[in-house]
C-alpha cells in the first residue's frame, strides 16, 4: 500500500476563521441544492408515484434515471466542494504561502 | 433451503480471515496509546480511510439486504440504497469538518467541546451504546444466516465465530486494524461486484435460466376462467376421480383464497387470483409445514436431499420477454433495465397460516407482474402505502425517506471514522472517497438485485441470500469469493461499532463521567475489556434474535441515530444559543422517542409480541417524521429556558 501508509497524524492544514467560515457556507448551500434535489424525488414517489413510471430516456423511467441522477448529483457535489475547498482562504497570506490540500 | 456447503468457499473464506486477523496483529504493534486505539493515531490517509467509510456503510443491510429486497420486490429496495447515500451529503456539508474540529475520540467529545458538561457526555454515551447494540444484532443475525449456507453450520455457531473472530480483531489493535480490515473489505466488495455485475449483462435475460445445469422449475399458473369453478379448475390440472380438489375456506383459510389438491397421498395447495378483469388464475405454489412434534414437511414431503424428500426449488425468472422472445444474449446497462421494463417477470408472495392440531404453514406463491410495476415504487408491503389514498402510508414513506438522510451523519462508527485522519482537509476528501465509492456500490446494487430476480437462483423463504445465490448462479469460485467478503462485511462492520461502543464506555462514561483517573495504557486495556463485553452482549443478543429480519433492526437503529444525536450535532454547530441542557435533554428526548415509538408501532405489534398490527397506538411505523424534529424543538426550548443570564443581571 506504497502511499497509502499509517502516517504521521500532525496536521497539514492550518485553518482560520475566514476558511471555517468560506466553508460552511458553501456546505450548507450546496447542503440546499442536494436537499432540494433529494425532496423532490421522495415528494414525487410519496405523493405522486404513478409519475415515476413515466419513460423519460433510452427507455427508463422517471423513478430509475431520477434515482441514478440522486447518487451521480451526491458525487459531483461533494467533488466540487473538495475543489472549492482545497485552498486556504488565507493562503497568499501565510508564512508557508498556503495550505493547498 | 438446503446448501451444500462449498469446499472453495470454505478455503477462500479461511485464507481471508487468516489475512484479516494477520494484518491486525501486524498493526496492532503500531497503537499502543489510547489515541491510537480509538483514532488509529488521527494518521491514516484520507484514501484509505474513505475506502474503509464505505467499508463500514456497506454493512451487511447494505449488501445483503439491499440486493436481496430489490430481488424480491424491485425497485422498492433501490429507494434504501439511494437514502443511504443521500445521508452523506449531510454528513460532509454539516458534520465532517466541524466534527473533526472539535472532537478528539468520540463523538460526545465534539458536543461537549463547548460545555464540558457530565451530563452530554453521559447522555451521549449511553446513545452511542444504544445506537451501537441495535446496531449490532443484525449484524450478527446476518453472520449467523450467512454461515449456514456457506460451511453449513447452524446459525449460532456462525454468530459465535463472527463475534470470537472480531474480539480478536479489535482487542489486537484497535480502530487501525478495523480500518484496514474495512479498506480491504470495502474494496473487494466493488471490485467483485463490478465483475459480478459484467456477468450478468453478459449472460443476458432468459424466460427459462440455467442453474448447475439444469433448467428452473416453471410453476403453473392455469387461466385465465371467467368463473371460479373447481370443475373448470380439475379439466385444467387434468385430474382423475381419485384426485381430490377442494376450497379451503375454515378457519385461517377463510380469506386466503386457496386450494388444496390431494394427488397421490400428496398434498399441494394452489392459489386463487382475480384480476381486474374479473378473470380467474390458479397457481401452483410451494410450502413449509412445521408440525408440533417439530418435523418439517416441504411440498408434501420431508425436507431432506435424499430419497423420499424433497426441498424448495429454487426461484425468480422472467415469464415472459419482450417480442415473446426466449433469450436476450448479452445486453448493456440502459438495455438490461429497459427490458426488463417491457417484459413480465414472477414475484413472490407469502401467506402463513396456523392449522387447528398447531402446525403452521408457510405457502409461497407466484406473483406474475409486468417490469414497469418491478421498476417503480410501492411493491414491497412497508411501501405499498405510497399507492393507497390513505395518508398514513404516505407519511410512514417520508418518515423513513427523513432517517435514512439524517441517520448517517448520527452513526457512532461512521463518526469515530473522522478521528482516524489527521485534519479537517482529510476529513473532507476521505468523505469525498466514500460518497464516490459507495455510490458507486448502490448503482450496482440494482443490477445485481434485478440479476437475481431473474436467475432462477432464488431461496423463496431468505431473501438475504439473494447475492450469494446469483453469484452461484454465474459460477462455485464467484459463491465462495461473494460470500467470504460478505462475510468480513460483518466482520468489519462489527469491529467499528464494538470500538465506538467501547470508547463510548471508558471515555465518555469512565473517564469523562464518572471521573475515573486512567492513564493510556489502562484506557486502552479497560477499552479490550469493554470490547470483549460488548462483543460477548453482541453474541447473545446476535443468537437470541435469529428470526428477526436484518432490515428492520437496522431501520431501528438509523431512526434512533437521527432522533437522537442528528438535533444536538447540527443545533450546536449552527445556533449560538444552544445550552448543554438542551444538548443532553434533547439527546435523551430523541432515544426514548424513538424508541418507545417503534415498539408502539404496527410492525411490532405484529413482529415482536404477535399482536394484531390494527391495535398499535402509533399511527405509523416509522418514527423519524416526529421524532427527529421533537428532538430539535425540546433542544430549542430546553436551551432558550436554560440561557445563561447576562453579566449586568448577575451583578
């Protein structure tokens, strides 16, 4: 597991309140997105299952290519997050000229 | 069913145990102090730790369940898997980075990190615990159902090994051990199911699949008759004067719809459906009679693989292909699912009734139903409500749709797992890792659940095998590969919650508690104690609990998570206002909420105590939708009662 060893456990990253900050909020509206996306979907089989039936693309129905959409969205997401995420706001600023992650 | 148990799953699963439990004495020289006992040192890299996440998710509910709800009633069992996932997201936009931040050992730490107050650590102790054990039990349960098939052992010998196995995993190094234990596991798992799900669409569909050679039994289904007419019905079955067909309408029977054929000193029943036509069906079905004096009788005979007995065929085929056709060959993703949209594929109901002289019978009988109803919701019986006018139903769906999202980011040993890195960045990747690789791992679970359904390969009376029997179904060496790794899937899913569970007793109760002076060796000798107790207490419970279904347990557990950590974790992290008694207050609102709910509900009226499910005082089972936000409103209220007053008022 060249790489991938039990390392050293001291911190690379050194966080201030303007990165704590910066990444909240872009957790919390990427956090709506998802929400936005997940209710939906769980509105539409709650309250209107027969929808989920309807064919929508190459010959699968709403309920298959929404669900695959749900877990794609879950990865895209959360890979945009890591790339928004990966600098220290502060990073121009400090003695080490950033914390890139 | 009767398994015969395999000789190469037998050493494939021996050579991976014997590499588990190597890997962790290897490592176990590696965490001698406390913080490498929980936490695994905070070193292990983000990589490894997202892979072991996903580890530890895909539990055997996951794995086995998941695959096996979607083989028996279709798209129903894909809606968990897409729950499951979606609670991650509000595990790495919420919980990860702040969690990580605050916390040292244990999830308690974090919510205490304000306060320092006895009472959350307390209160979030005994959460963890609880959370943890129910946790457990379908771990255990799902060994024991595993083991059977697998070497051939009965259920509590396999709950026994699982449980003396994972002592020894834990007690010999601690969270580093599990993790790698997980990150091999978690990565086994999708590969093998990547190449189990190549061979299915390799293999294609067919209206009669093939197992060890031979072809599937085609129950009959006789129709459709305009009238329900047992003449009608015995010219159909081309029956003779000795034969003997009659209506089953005493006791139990009155509303089942059944027949029974005396053929041969025989005894079969056969189901009667009407469809919306009002066109009558009679079909053939199988079942299990337990007698009083304890002996078994399948379709007519003893259960048995020698002369004179007989066994449950096997089932889950496809009835009838678009254009009428016999095989696919092989197909592609969006072709395999679209076909079997257009095709018609059996189901299977049961039915069980208690004769008058005690024997209780268990008929399993076909249900043909087109692919469009197997691909959307509201097949299976918990989710049928979603098709009914009637509210409760709905709500019962958006109650557990609610705890799948917010139960992740609660689970005591999905947490712990944010210790294991060493900062908040680790953190956000490994979690990254983990959404990717699981994500992943439910796609597949379609494939391979609707694989099953249609490969002829299907024990009619465990759907938790559904996995394992389609990997037999494709080849012996793909059964053993598939069940060895379902089997670590517990192992390692057990080694977390036994370490969340014993750094919930010696740091949050001990030592934070009850103010137990300890140094790092005694934490972590206490820790291997209290690992071997709640491991022993996982054993029991795992063997008592043998009939339970592993679902439902975990549905438990997801909902009690949510109630009662998700409300203290997010308020303290987003509302200034928060109290530490409105942490601790909330917390035990939550669990005993939840819990007292479910044990009102219908599903254990008529699970646990036998009861008739029309008579439970809750309206639905599902506790989340009320649950999950008392938790937030007594937190709101306890805190806003309990603010510290300002410095001019005390002066």
């Amino acid at each position: 597991m060249a790489g991938f060893d039990h390392g050293s456990n001291e911190p690379d990253e050194q966080e201030n309140n303007e990165t704590i900050s910066r990444n909240t909020s872009l957790g919390l509206k990427l956090f709506t997105v998802y929400l936005a996306l997940y209710g939906g979907f769980v509105f539409l089989n709650t309250f209107s299952p027969a929808k989920m039936e309807v064919v929508v693309f190459a010959g699968l129905n709403l309920a298959i290519v929404y669900g695959f959409i749900l877990i794609l969205a879950a990865f895209v997401l959360a890979l945009i997050y890591g790339w928004l995420c990966r600098n220290d706001v502060a990073s121009t600023n400090s003695k080490n000229g950033g914390a890139a992650q | 069913m009767i398994y015969e148990p395999s000789f190469m799953a037998v050493i494939i699963f021996g050579g991976i145990v014997a590499i588990t439990l190597g890997l962790s004495f290897w490592l176990g020289a590696k965490a001698k102090s406390a913080k490498g006992y929980f936490a695994a040192g905070g070193g292990i890299h983000w990589f490894v730790n997202g892979v072991a996440f996903a580890g530890d998710y895909l539990s055997a509910a996951s794995f086995l369940g998941i695959c096996g709800m979607i083989a028996f009633y279709g798209y129903d069992g894909f809606l968990y898997s897409i729950g499951y996932l979606a609670g991650w997201i509000v595990a790495l936009f919420v919980i990860a980075e702040p969690l990580k931040r605050m916390g040292r050992f244990t999830f308690a730490d974090a919510l205490d990190s304000k306060f320092q107050s006895r009472g959350i650590k307390l209160a979030a102790a005994i959460s963890t615990l609880v959370v943890s054990i129910f946790y457990l039990i379908p771990q255990m349960v799902g060994a024991g159902a595993l083991i059977t098939p697998l070497l051939g052992f009965p259920h509590y010998v396999g709950v026994l090994m699982v449980g003396t196995i994972v002592i020894l995993i834990v007690v010999t190094a601690g969270m580093v051990s599990t993790t790698y234990v997980q990150f091999l596991k978690g990565s086994l798992l999708v590969i093998f199911s990547t190449v189990l799900t190549v061979l299915i669409l390799q293999r294609g569909l067919s209206t009669d699949p093939v197992n060890d050679g031979k072809s599937t039994h085609q129950f009959q289904i006789i129709g459709p008759a305009a009238s329900n007419d047992i003449k009608h019905w015995k010219s159909e079955l081309k029956l003779n004067e000795k034969d003997r067909l009659i209506p089953l309408d005493q006791g139990e029977w009155t509303t089942k719809d059944y027949l029974q054929l005396t053929k041969d000193d025989k005894i079969s029943y056969w189901k009667l459906t009407e469809n919306a036509d009002k066109q009558f069906f009679l079909s053939e079905t199988q079942y299990k009679q337990n007698n009083k004096n304890g002996s078994t009788i399948i379709n007519g005979l003893p259960q048995g693989t020698g002369e004179g007995e007989t066994d449950f065929y096997p089932v889950g085929r496809i009835s009838k292909l678009p254009g009428d056709e016999k095989e696919t060959g092989p197909l592609g993703i969006t072709e395999f699912l679209s076909t079997i949209r257009e095709s018609e594929l059996i189901l299977w109901g049961s039915d069980t009734i208690k004769e008058k002289d005690g024997a209780v019978l268990t008929i399993y009988f076909p249900k043909p139903t087109s692919g469009k109803k197997v691909l959307s919701p509201g097949n299976h019986p918990k989710f049928a409500g979603i098709r009914r006018d009637e509210i409760y139903g709905k709500l019962n769906f958006l109650s557990l749709m609610l705890a799948l999202f917010c139960g992740t980011a609660s689970l005591p040993h999905i947490l712990i797992r944010y210790y294991t890195v060493k900062d908040q960045a680790s953190a956000r990747k490994s979690t990254i890792v983990g959404i990717g690789t699981i994500g992943y791992f439910y796609i597949l679970t379609l494939f391979l659940g609707l694989g099953a359904m249609t490969s002829g390969s299907l024990d009619v009376t465990n759907s938790n095998m559904a996995a394992p029997l389609l990997a037999k179904s494709i080849g012996d060496w793909l059964f053993a590969v598939i069940s060895a790794i379902a089997f670590t899937t517990v192992l390692g899913t057990v080694s977390g919650l036994i370490i969340a569970s014993s750094g919930a007793v010696v740091h949050d109760l001990m030592s934070s508690f009850m103010k137990i002076e300890m140094n790092d060796f005694a934490k972590v000798r206490v820790a291997k104690i209290a690992s071997v107790v709640v491991g022993v207490i996982a054993i029991v419970l795992g063997i008592l609990f043998e009939k339970f279904n592993v679902n439902y347990l975990v549905g438990w557990a997801f909902s009690v998570a949510a109630s009662a950590n998700l409300p203290a974790l997010v308020m303290l992290l987003f509302w200034p206002k928060t109290t530490k008694q409105g942490i601790t207050v909330a917390i035990f609102t939550g669990m005993i909420s939840s819990l007292t709910w479910i044990l009102l509900s219908a599903d254990s009226y008529k699970g646990i105590y036998g009861l008739n499910p029309d008579h439970a005082i809750v309206p639905f089972s599902q506790p989340g939708l009320v649950t999950i936000p008392l938790g937030f409103i007594t937190l709101i209220i306890v805190s806003l009662l309990t603010q510290p007053k300002p410095e001019g008022m005390e002066s």
